[in-house]
C-alpha cells in the first residue's frame, strides 16, 4: 500500500473516533467541523436558541472608586435579534439598545433619532455593548481547536475564536470550554492588534430552562489589575417574540 492510502485510511479512522475519544480530533489536523460543533453547543449551553428574555446586574469594582451597579433587561430571539433595556439607574430608564444582525442602535426618550453604536464600545466598565447585545460566538468567529488543557482534573478544548469581520465585539477570542459537556470556562479577549483586553471567567452553574447555565460571568481588565464587571444573570424565562418587537415603533411598548 502507498503512503498516501495509509494516510487516508488514519484520517478515517480518527475522525470516525473523534466523537468518543475528542481529544484524538484536537491531535490530528484540525477538523473544522467539530470546531463549530463544540462551539455552537458551548453557545446553546450559555444561553437558549429560542425567544426568552434574561435580568442582568452589572457590578463594576475600580479600586478606589465607589462600585457601580447597573441593571438591565434582555429579550433576544436566535441571537440576531435582541433588545436590551436599562432598568437603573432610574435617571436613564427608558434607553433601549435594539441590535438587528450585527447593526446596533441605541434610542433615547431625550432624542428623535436612533443613534448607532458599535458593538466593540464600551458599555460600562469591562462590559461592551456587544457582551450584551449579541453573545454567541457561532454567529460572529470562526473556530480552531488549538490544543486541549488539563484544568483541575478536567480535560478541555481550547479553541481560537477569529472575527468574520471587523464588526464584531473583538478581533480574536481565546475559550476554554470542558469537554465532557461544553461548559464555558474561562475567555481571554483580544483587540484587532492582538492585544489582550481583558478575561473572562463563567461561573456558578445554575439550571435554567432546563440547562445548567453559568449565571455569574466576571470581566476583568487584562492591564488594571482589580478592575473588574461582574454579570449576574437572573429570572430567565422563554417568551414569544414577534419580529415586531425587535422594530423601532415597538420600542415604546416594551416592558
């Protein structure tokens, strides 16, 4: 038999195995395929594909500062779609973020007109807008599995998460994600000169929806050191929603 058959036949049989044995894919070349795989079902565990609406708070620690607290509302129908609503501070209730694919707009009771925002903007402390208003990866990054780390006792894969385009919230995305169940461990963020941002760790497990979903996501600035967000999410529950609702005249009725 010639080389090149014997390489056929070991590429087969790796990828026949690699949903057993996962580890064995991330030794071979990298199988773009189960990239996306492990990727699109991190993302279904963090949040679900249908309609529901999530209550988030936003703690934000800068030392020597008085810590600042945020709150918000998100509705959000298969990720291309998505409100999110100040709830306090009081003084800015009624600000609403409408985002319609990767385009976003935040309306104000004070201003006529929308004005468009990006999704790599700050939001409030380490938080940006697109944290919020579009968080599944699978729609914004191309995967890589890199490598697989051993944390803990637990195996996970690590994969390089690129940028489809210069819209998204960053240029390159490091994720950790377990591999016996695709829970989100931990993130590292960077900017289009590969700068690292800041991290991310997804915390405490909470069933929501039928899922365990990390309820607690902690940000931390990669160069302050003790400046952190920390995002805690609360009252989850599915709605419908019309594509109505994601429109500029519906925002007014929203609750």
């Amino acid at each position: 038999m010639t080389n090149k058959f014997l390489q056929r036949l070991l590429t087969v049989a790796l990828l026949s195995i690699a949903g057993q044995f996962p580890q064995v894919a991330c030794a071979a070349d990298d199988d773009p395929k189960l990239a996306r795989s492990i990727l699109e079902k991190s993302d279904q565990i963090r949040f679900p594909q249908e309609g529901f609406q999530v209550d988030v708070s936003i703690n934000t620690a800068v030392p020597g500062q008085t810590p600042e607290v945020r709150r918000y509302r998100i509705l959000s129908k298969g990720n291309e779609s998505t409100v999110v609503m100040v709830t306090e501070p009081a003084a800015e209730r009624g600000q609403i973020m409408l985002m319609k694919g990767r385009d976003l707009w935040i309306f104000m009771p004070s201003i006529s007109q929308p004005v468009r925002l990006a999704l790599a903007q700050r939001l409030t402390g380490q938080v940006a807008n697109g944290d919020l208003a579009r968080s599944n990866f699978s729609g914004d990054y191309t995967p890589k599995i890199m490598r697989t780390d051993t944390i803990g006792g637990e195996q996970y894969y690590v994969l390089e998460l690129t940028g489809v385009d210069k819209a998204v919230t960053y240029h390159k995305v490091i994720y950790w994600v377990k591999q016996s169940n695709f829970w989100p461990h931990r993130a590292e963020f960077y900017s289009l000169s590969n700068r690292l941002l800041k991290t991310a760790r997804y915390e405490n497990f909470q069933t929501m929806l039928g899922k365990p979903r990390p309820t607690r996501l902690v940000m931390e600035d990669a160069l302050r050191k003790g400046e952190e967000s920390v995002l805690e999410y609360t009252s989850m529950k599915l709605r419908d929603l019309p594509d109505k609702v994601f429109t500029k005249d519906y925002l007014n009725k929203l609750e």
